[in-house]
C-alpha cells in the first residue's frame, strides 16, 4: 500500500493544481462504478456480453474479465465487433444503469468544468446530470469518434460556459465507432495524433493543463504512446505540468497508480488500485472543492391521466430525452392541449404493449413525435414500436389530414434516419430555444402549440346540446 509520505507529497500538488483550475481528470473503465454497491461497471459489461453473446472462453481466462479479452475470444470464433457494440449500447440505455457512489462524487468537485472520458458509457453524463443540474438539463457533450469528420473542443476550461464531458475515444451508439479493444485504441491514438493540429482547443486544453488519468485499460506502451501524442513532445522534455495516472498495468506491477512529472521526466510509483485511489482523491477534494449542495429540484413530470383519455395528443419520446419531453407537453397543457405520455412505462402487472399499442391506434387525436440524437441512434427501443402502430393507423386519415408531427430538437441534424418510412416526405416541425442563451431552454414552438390545439379541438366530438 502507499506510505502516507507519498501520498500527502502528491495531494500539495494535486491541491494546488485544483486550486489553479487545472486539473482535468480523464476517467478510464477502471474508475466508473454503477449502482448502490459502487461496482465496476466494464467488468460487468464483459461478463453481459458472455452471457447474452454464449462467448466461450478458454479456461485460462481470469476473473474479472476485461473488454479486450471478451472481444478477442468472440472474434477468435468468428465473431463481429458490430455484435458488441450492439449489445453494449442496448445495455447501456437502461435507465435501471445508475451512476454509482464514486461518479456522483467526481461529479461534486466544484474546480472541475471539463471531464474527459477514455471509456464509452454515459453513467458520468448521468452523475453530472444529476448532481450539478438535477436532472433539469445535461453537461455539453463532445465525442471524437473514427470515421466522423473530427470537431474541435466547443470551449477550452478559462470562463466555461457549463461543465463538459469530452469522449476521447468515441461514445456508446450501436456502430463500432468507440473503443472496444486493443485494436480500436491503436486507432483512436492514431487518428488523435493526425487531427491534433487542427483541432486547437483541444490541442491548448491538453497541453495547458494537468490530466489526472484515472482506471485506462491500456497496455503499457501504449499507454505511454497516448501520453506522448496528447503532449505532442517527449515527455522528459515537456515544459508544462505533470499527469497524475491510475492504471491498471504498468511495469508488471498490476494496479497500480503512476505520478508522471514531466518537468523532471520522473516516474513515481503508488502501489494502490485505481478505484481506491480515486475513491481517496475525491474524499480530499469535497473537503475543499465541494459544489453546494442547493441545486435545481429534478423537473416534475406533467400532470397526466393514469390511463389515456380519448383524444388526446400522445407524445412519443426516448426516456434519455424524458426533461426535454416533460417540457414540452407541460407547454402544451399551457396552450390547451390535452396530452398523454407514458410517465413510467406503467406499473408492473399492467398489459403494457396492449395498453400502449391501443392508446396510439384507438385513443388518440394526434401522434406527436420527438426526434432527438438519442432516437436516431438507437436501432433498438421501444419507441419505435409506437412510431410504427402510429403509421399505421396514419393511413386511416384523409390526405392532407394531419396526424403524424415529428418534432426535431437541436440535436437531431442532417436527414432523418429512423422515423418510419411512410413519413419520409412529411415535413419536420424543429423546436426552438425560450431563451437564446440557455440551451435547456429549447421546447416546442408557441406556433405549433396554437395549431395542435386547433386541430385537436376540431377532432372533439360534438358536445350534446342539453335542454
């Protein structure tokens, strides 16, 4: 274990680069945790895809096991990656994933507004979420992934506008753009190293600030080769501040924590996990760099009827996008709207795909759909089961009567890939932001609103006169 003389000689630096604003720490998959125990998430993904793939390993295979040797048993047997990432993005949409105790901590630091990801999940996007926003919006999110053109850093760390969380290594979706095993992190590190000179805010942001690298999976020498291309020089030779780097294999000492100093090109070695390590920082830090605890309440889900009334607007969304959705069906209350969405995916022991498939094709007056990044990128969910009873009960309709509205939000761009195909011609409503400067703002329009309203409305049946 480490002296307490190593320790405290690491955290007056650590403190003071806190203090200075920075420090960003880049999470690998040996520090994310989920659930009340606090367990490591990646150990439990490679034991999932075992398990839902029927992988078969060889008996040499140690527990926990890791990414890299579950994708190499699996391709060995002639296997795809595109199985994997399938099955981990399904994984990975599950709001039962919650972050765990470690996340919501790192998520507390107040002296952190940028968080770099070498894994893929989005459990740190949840942690931010819900500590810094309570739920109400979501920290900035920026990907490089292979195959996608590369975009710059939105803003670097001096006066950011919110909190951000950079993947470096590709996020979550049902393609194998994301770092899986060995072979894609050659890849990343790669293509990285060619974008770097056109890609200044993140060239500046890493090169001016310290990183606290935290849990990678890397070999050693490729660790030391990631290292060295976001430096872009030699790291006895760099003239900026040192990484601090908890990994998981470094010089057959497994587990173990490296303090990299770049101005003496020294090499300290802690002998403690990743996970305790972290767990050890973010105690020191909340002691002086803790955010307050007042933050904004978790946004209520609209009042809404059990079951769904006759006629009302139903509104399809991807529980990911549930604030977003929770929005704009509150606005369209305020306009007069009568609306139905599933708040809870109903209480266990309800018929829920008779109940839901007989709300679309019998109960409603219109079908209101919320396109988001989240819906275009998931090959398989549940919405898309509403969208297709809702095509079909479309063809019921006169022409140019109304019943399918796809909403767009900001973060739907370019051609619309997963709405069914009858609607591929239909036009597409986009929201719009109540205040300019707030991108949580965004919600449906006051136009659209004023015209749903009429149209259902027109769709009410005739109130009996009563004499």
């Amino acid at each position: 274990m480490t002296t307490t003389a190593t320790y405290e000689r690491l955290w007056v630096r650590l403190e003071r680069y806190l203090r200075a604003g920075k420090l960003i720490p880049v999470l690998g998959p040996g520090c994310i945790t989920f659930g009340e125990n606090d367990t490591p998430l990646y150990p439990w993904l490679a034991q999932q895809l075992v398990e839902r793939l029927g992988i078969e390993l060889p008996a040499t295979f140690q527990s926990p096991l890791d990414l890299h040797a579950v994708a190499c048993a699996h391709i060995a047997a002639r296997g795809s990656v595109e199985d994997l990432s399938m099955e981990l993005d399904i994984l990975l949409d599950s709001a039962e994933l919650k972050p765990g105790r470690l996340l919501r901590d790192l998520a507390r630091i107040g002296a952190f507004t940028h968080f770099l990801m070498l894994g893929f999940d989005p459990l740190l996007e949840r942690a931010l979420g819900e500590v810094r926003y309570g739920g109400v919006q979501k920290p900035r999110v920026w990907s490089f992934s292979l195959g996608q053109p590369p975009e710059d850093l939105p803003f670097g760390t001096r006066d950011a506008p919110q909190t951000l969380i950079g993947y470096l290594f590709g996020r979550v979706s049902p393609n194998p753009s994301f770092h899986i095993w060995d072979h894609d992190a050659i890849e990343f590190v790669w293509s990285l190293q060619r974008a770097l000179p056109s890609l200044n805010t993140l060239a500046t942001t890493l090169a001016s600030n310290s990183l606290l690298i935290l849990g990678t999976d890397f070999a050693d020498w490729l660790e030391r080769f990631f290292l060295r291309v976001i430096k872009n020089r030699p790291l006895n030779q760099d003239p900026g501040l040192p990484f601090l780097l908890a990994e998981r294999r470094a010089h057959s000492e497994a587990e173990a924590v490296l303090f990299y100093d770049a101005l003496g090109g020294r090499i300290e070695i802690v002998h403690d996990s990743p996970l305790d390590f972290a767990r050890e920082f973010v105690e020191r830090a909340l002691r002086g760099f803790a955010l307050p605890d007042q933050i904004p309440p978790a946004p209520l889900p609209p009042p809404v009827d059990r079951n769904i009334p006759s006629n009302a607007i139903f509104l399809s969304y991807c529980h990911a996008d549930r604030v977003l959705a929770f929005r704009v069906a509150e606005k369209l209350q305020r306009h007069g709207c009568l609306v139905w969405l599933d708040r809870d995916r109903l209480a266990a022991g309800d018929h829920f795909e008779n109940h839901l498939e007989a709300a679309v094709k019998k109960h409603c007056s219109l079908f209101l759909s919320l396109i988001t990044a989240a819906t275009e990128s998931r090959v398989e969910s549940y919405f898309h089961r509403e969208r297709r009873w809702a095509a079909e009960r479309a063809q019921h309709f006169a022409p140019n009567e109304p019943f399918y509205i796809p909403l767009a939000s900001d973060d739907a761009a370019g051609e619309l890939q997963r709405e069914p195909r009858e609607f591929a011609n239909i036009h597409v409503e986009n929201t719009e932001r109540e205040d300019q400067a707030k991108p949580e703002s965004e919600n449906i329009s006051d136009a659209l609103c004023e015209r749903l309203h009429l149209l259902q409305q027109a769709r009410l049946p005739a109130k009996e006169t009563v004499s």
